[in-house]
C-alpha cells in the first residue's frame, strides 16, 4: 500500500467523513452504530433480521440500552440508516462485524455467522477498507479464519486493506459503563491495520488501549469472561458447601467483603446467563487443546456453573417435599427470566433451565418478569403472569430466579406459601417462609 493511501484513509476517519458499516444490529451493535453516528459518521446498519432493519428505520428501538429519542435524532438527522443486503459494502470504509458467536451442543466454536459474513464480505472489499471484528471468539479467529477467506478476493491485508479485532465490553443494564466510556482494546493483524483501527474507534471511544495483535485482542476478552466465569464458579461451589454444612452463604459472603484488600465481591446464583460468561470461556478451552494444554480451571468452572439449574430444582423438591407436595403436583413460580435484573435480555438464562428442569418432572410453570411479557422460544410456551395476591396464594413455590428491583419482595413473602431465594433478593426480611440458595 502506498502511503498516500494509508494518509487518505486516516484523514478520511480524523474528519469523520468515513463511511462506516455495522453488521449486526443487536447488544453490541446498534449502541455502537449510534455512538458512531452521533460522532458525526455515516453509518449503515447491515442486519439480516428484517423487523429490526424496519424499526431502526423508523427510530424505533428494542435494545434497553440506548435511548429511544437519541435513534430517532440518528435516523431523522441521515446518520443512521439499516439494510438487509450487503449491498453497496464497497462504498464503505469502515465495517465493524458484531455478529453472536455461540457454542454448538458440544460445547465448541460455532463461527458460522462469522464466517457467512467474512464470506459475503469478501465479494465487496476493495482497497483501503477498515475491516474490524468484535465478536468474542478464540485466538487467532481474526488472522487464521478471517483473513484467509477475505484475500480470495485478491487483495491481501496490511498490503491492500486493513484488518483488526477490537473486543465488544458490553454489560447490559450498566447505568454507568456505556459504549463511549467502556475503555476500548484494539489488535490489528499488522501496524498499518493497528493504526487506522486506533484512528477509527479512537473518535467514538473515549480510551482507545492498543495491543501487539489481533489475536492478543482476542485473548484479551475470553480472559476477561474467563474470569468472571471462575469467580463465580467458586462462589457457587460455596453455596453447595454451605447447604451441606447448614450455612448461610450470603452471611460469610458479606462478612468476607467486607475486608478492604485482597478480595473481590462475586455472588452465586442459579447459574450463569447472558452472551458472555457461559460460552466464551470454552472458545478458549477449545483453542488451547491445539497446543496441547488443558485448561483446568475453566473446564471446571463450568462444570460447577452448569449444575447450579439442577442444584435449585433439588433445594425446590426439598422444600416441596417438606410441604408433603409432589412435584408432579406441584404450581411453582419462576420470579424472573432475564439472566440478571432491570433488563430484558434472556439469552443463557439459567432460569430457562430451571423451567426446563421442573417441567421434565411434571411441575406446573408459571412465572412473572416484568421486563419479558412472553416465553414462547427456548423450548417454553408461558406468558409472565400478573404478581397478585391470587397468582401467588395458587403457588406452592415461588423461586426468585432473577432479582428484578422492580418487584415487591416484601409482598411476594407475604402472600407466598414458600420462596426460595437464589439471588439474596429478600436481603433485610425476616420471615419462616424464605430459604436461601
């Protein structure tokens, strides 16, 4: 490349007049195609869902996190605007890629939506583009999957355009960690691909921290997940040692953080949920048994994050039991479906699992969220039902799964029959009815 081409490109980002694509419009991608707009860029939203290309056309939105008036300013000022074809992708010079990346049923990559898009983008990419993927997904996706598939168009990386991987640090429901804010890590597959990558987030994002490499990017954030994931999966296997020894687990949690150094709160819960933590732990597990190195603490973590759903149906039958109920006779309700509180994300839920679980053994399901009016995917068929006086005195039980700030705990208990609590909601009431996870 020559260097009047790589000096085109950077001014083109620096005085905003780079035209920029975003392929995925979910969790990640619309916030970030809004920022991006609101920066003063171009931007075209490439979205296969046909209902959500028509409501971003119409400034109507369906992620909780950004604002509806702030989307329709986008769309009504031109900034923003969404499509289902990868049409006209060659005019763009910037196309950032957030597209999911889950697990197949054998707990490995599933790259499939990467792939299709790498693979439709290659029929578009011309000299000069900014190509930059933030999906999670193992090491060495960017320069060993993407790469190769994007230079059969002829033209080759760091030579003809720019390829780099750039981490999506999304946390739903955060009031205060936004898109702008959320300090930003950049990996390109060479210096020429880093440079234009940091240039281009660097105007939307408040911190760009640039690394090594895309695949040191990469490695970045399942190690972040990775974390989390092993956190929780020791505060989790807390919780069983705790109902073994007749302890009260949020009781020695407290107590523990209360300590000023050396520890950081994490809690237990009915298992993990969201995008994150319960998938992209094993995109590093998987890629690790190439150089032939085990991952014992993430194989283990999940293992204990896993049985937490079946870990709650047990504590449930107990209780049941000592109701002198069935479960195959029994009404139990679920408080909450989304996979944390105060948002309407529900994807992993392990409340889902919960449901699953309890359905297998004949149990009759009802459940209330405010935040999701209808479960008809996943396998379930319910509607959130009314929290009333009369939908909880008809239930044996009542599981607070998600800890939505919303609810009335205080009148849930009271009307209750049993509750048990899997996410401390109930903290500060006393009463016989509650049992803890």
């Amino acid at each position: 490349m020559k260097a009047e081409d790589l000096s085109r490109v950077l001014t083109l980002i620096r005085n905003h007049q780079a035209r920029v694509g975003v392929v995925g419009l979910g969790y990640v991608g619309l916030p970030f195609a809004l920022e991006a707009a609101q920066a003063g860029f171009q931007v075209t939203g490439i979205e296969r869902n046909p209902a959500r290309v028509a409501m971003v056309n119409r400034g109507e939105n369906y992620i909780d996190d950004i604002r509806e008036e702030d989307l329709q300013a986008a769309v009504q000022a031109g900034q923003l605007r969404a499509q289902v074809s990868f049409d006209g992708v060659e005019e763009l010079d910037v196309v950032v890629i957030a597209v999911p990346t889950p697990l197949t049923r054998h707990l490995t990559p599933d790259l499939q939506y990467i792939v299709g898009v790498t693979e439709a983008l290659s029929e578009h990419v011309r000299p000069g583009q900014l190509i930059s993927l933030e999906s999670t997904t193992y090491p060495g996706t960017t320069e060993e999957v993407m790469k190769p598939i994007l230079e059969k168009s002829g033209l080759k990386a760091e030579e003809d355009f720019f390829l780099a991987h750039s981490p999506e640090r999304v946390d739903p429901g955060n009031k205060r960690w936004k898109t702008k804010n959320t300090t930003k890590v950049v990996g390109g597959v060479g210096p020429r691909s880093l440079e234009v990558a940091q240039a281009f987030y660097g105007q939307i994002i408040e911190k760009v921290v640039p690394v090594s490499s895309a695949k040191a990017a990469e490695l970045v954030k399942v190690f972040e997940n990775t974390f989390r994931a092993v956190n929780i999966a020791l505060v989790n296997e807390m919780a069983l040692l705790c109902d073994r020894m007749g302890l009260d687990v949020w009781e020695v949690l407290d107590a523990a953080f209360t300590k000023p150094f050396g520890i950081m709160p994490f809690y237990p819960g009915p298992g993990v949920g969201g995008h994150c933590i319960p998938l992209d732990p094993h995109y590093l597990e998987w890629k690790a048994r190439e150089y032939n190195f085990f991952t014992h603490f993430i194989t283990l973590a999940g293992e204990i994050n896993r049985k937490m759903p079946e870990f709650v149906r047990e504590k449930a039958y107990r209780l049941l039991n000592q109701m002198g109920k069935a479960p195959s006779q029994s009404k139990v309700l679920l408080l909450g479906l989304a996979y944390k509180n105060d948002i309407s994300d529900w994807r992993e839920s392990p409340a889902l699992e919960v449901a699953h679980l309890l359905q297998a053994d004949g149990v009759e399901v009802h459940y209330h969220d405010p935040y999701i009016p209808d479960a008809q995917q996943a396998g379930l068929n319910l509607q959130s039902e009314p929290l009333n006086t009369a939908l909880l005195e008809a239930m044996d039980l009542v599981i607070i799964t998600t800890a939505h700030q919303t609810v009335d705990y205080a009148f849930v208990v009271k009307h209750a029959r049993r509750v048990l609590d899997t996410r401390n909601a109930t903290h500060g009431l006393k009463s016989d009815k509650v049992v803890l996870l």
